[in-house]
C-alpha cells in the first residue's frame, strides 16, 4: 500500500477510509469503482482503486461470488499514515453495492 499511498496526504500525516464496489471478473480479477473516500479529494479513492486492480480472488472465492448473478462485493479499505497521524474522518453513510453478500 505504500507505493500507492497519495503523496500530499502521506506529508502531512493524513490517513484515509475508501469504499469501492467491485465486479469479480471471469479471471478472478476486480473491477473496481470508488463510491466513497474521506476526507474526499486527497486521492484516497484513485490510490484504492489502484490497488484493487492487483487483487486477484482465490478459484474458489471466485465462483462463490460469480454463482449468485451478480458478481459485485463491497470492499472497504483504511490508509494508515502510522502513530500519530490525522486519522481520517467517517464516511457520512455506509454506501452499498447493487448486490452484497
């Protein structure tokens, strides 16, 4: 997560809270769209949507989550800057996906 880490928020000791909804693909691979970042505008959610485009599900988990129709997992993800940074604020709502488990 370093390497991706948004570098004005690592400076100033910033942390993050990103929700994205994802499509689990036929190659066990996600397909992510950010539906929450705080604090917004910090680059959370692109560094998070990043990061779950090298995520790849185990054969498994895969078809579990394919079976239902609609293949679509709600993933939460925290940026922690380390003791004593700003932590980041709640996201207002929890956001949903079209369809999870």
């Amino acid at each position: 997560m370093a390497n991706r880490y948004p570098p004005e928020a690592w400076r100033s000791r910033r942390e993050g809270r990103v929700v994205l909804c994802c499509l689990v693909q036929e190659n066990r691979r996600l397909a992510c769209a950010v539906v929450a970042e705080s604090p917004a505008g910090q680059g959370f959610g692109e560094a998070a949507r990043l990061l779950s485009a090298r995520y790849r599900l185990t054969p498994e988990a895969a078809l579990r989550w394919r079976a239902g129709g609609a293949p679509i997992l709600r993933l939460p993800m925290y940026f922690s800057a380390g003791t004593g940074a700003q932590p980041a604020p709640p996201i207002a709502s929890e956001p949903q996906c079209a369809s999870n488990r």
